[in-house]
C-alpha cells in the first residue's frame, strides 16, 4: 500500500485542501469527506471514537459461523482485538453492507445484469471472454452489493457449464465497466468493540456502513440506523 492523495480548489474561500493516506483501511478521499467541512467551516476536526475496549474471551465466544433464516451466511474470526465478519449470500451483504446517503444500489445491479446478459456491445464481449475462459453461461445471480473504495460493487454468481465462477462488476451510468475483478474474496467488515457487547465497523473516517453487532445465546444481531434502518438476526451453527 503506497501513499494516495487528493487535492480540492475551493474558489468561493481561495483555498487549497490537500489530503493524503497510507493507510489501506482509510483513503485520502474518504479522510477528505471526514475533515473537509469543518476545515472550510474552520470548527475543530472531528477524530474517531477510541474503542471501547473488550477482553479476548469476548472475541473468542462471537467466532463461528452463523446463517440467516433467508439462507445468506456469516464467518466470524478474531484477532488482535478486531472482529472480521464475512458475508456470503445476497441477503448476508445486504443486511452487513447497507449504503450510506442516497446511494442506489438496485440500480447498480440492473445494470450489471444488463451488462451480463449482453445488452451492450461491451457486455456481449465480457459474455464472450468469460465464456472462451469458463464456457457457455447458464445463468447470473446476483449475490449482493457494496461500498467499497469509494465505488458500488456487485457481487455476482455466474453458472456456467464447467463450474459456477464468482465476480463483482463496477460499472457506470451508462452501464460500461468501470472496474472489475474474478474470484475475489467474499465481501467482509472488520469491527472493534463498542462497549456493552456491542462492535462497530473499525471505519476511521466515517465513511462505512452505519452497523452496530452484538451476540448473545448464540446468536448474531446486525442492527442498521440511518435511512436503511433495521435488524437482522443469524443464528450459530454447529
């Protein structure tokens, strides 16, 4: 992970903010949107909370894997104090991963499969490139979406004749790939303790998915605020 940096002209105040990263978990654009209105506002800059603190027996309980009622699983590993949570299933992303703002991710995914399903001339040539690596197609599932990296990514399922192949698709409005990457790993959240049992994404600039996760009797709880409020409970297998 090298440096990355973004810089913004502000005519109305003639003045220049310049941010920069080198850390892989929080990037300059994101410490940007985190610091830059109070900068321009000239209030204090806002710094992230300090976690709350929990023991490693605490950790260690929550570990395992956990499923939805809808099908979607969880894979919880602890180490060095932190939470990882990975999501598999549609429904597991969505409930992990919901969008801050007015972020549409259903119409991300519209696109996708428009892509997918060789609406366009770039997406009868990504039909046929994947198609010359993995065979015929037999069917694309949608297999959730998030925020990552500044951009909306749309996991996806892709059957073919030899095997089933996974995939996230970026693309922009007009349905043309931005970014793309085969077999990646599934979707995950790293957390830190919050106090009272309770975790929080480890999102230092703020910029995150607004979850709080608990366990208790064997069983995890995704509690959303903000506009995609809600929870959503998966209990503990084996």
């Amino acid at each position: 992970m090298g440096h990355n940096a973004v810089v913004v002209w502000v005519p109305g105040q003639r003045r220049v903010i310049a941010v920069a990263s080198n850390k892989a978990r929080v990037s300059a654009e994101e410490l940007l949107q985190a610091v830059g209105p109070a900068l321009l506002a000239g209030r204090p800059v806002p710094v992230p909370d300090a976690p709350a603190g929990a023991g490693d027996g605490d950790l260690a309980s929550a570990t395992g894997s956990y499923e939805l009622e809808t099908g979607g699983s969880y894979q919880v590993s602890a180490k060095e104090g932190e939470l990882t949570i990975t999501a598999r299933g549609a429904d597991a992303v969505t409930a992990l991963f919901p969008p801050r703002g007015e972020v549409d991710l259903r119409e991300h995914e519209r696109r996708v499969l428009a892509l997918l399903d060789g609406r366009t001339q770039e997406g009868r040539e990504e039909r046929a490139n994947l198609q010359k690596a993995f065979g015929a197609f037999t069917g694309v599932a949608l297999a959730g979406s998030v925020v990552d990296d500044g951009e909306v990514r749309t996991y996806v399922t892709i059957s073919t004749e030899r095997r089933p192949v996974t995939a996230w698709y970026a693309v922009n409005e007009h349905g043309g790939i931005h970014a793309a990457e085969l077999r990646p790993e599934p979707p995950r959240l790293t957390l830190v303790p919050d106090g009272g049992g309770r975790y929080r994404p480890d999102d230092p600039a703020g910029t995150g998915p607004e979850v709080s996760v608990a366990f208790r009797d064997r069983r995890m709880s995704i509690t959303r605020s903000g506009r995609h409020g809600g929870t959503s409970v998966a209990r503990a297998t084996g």
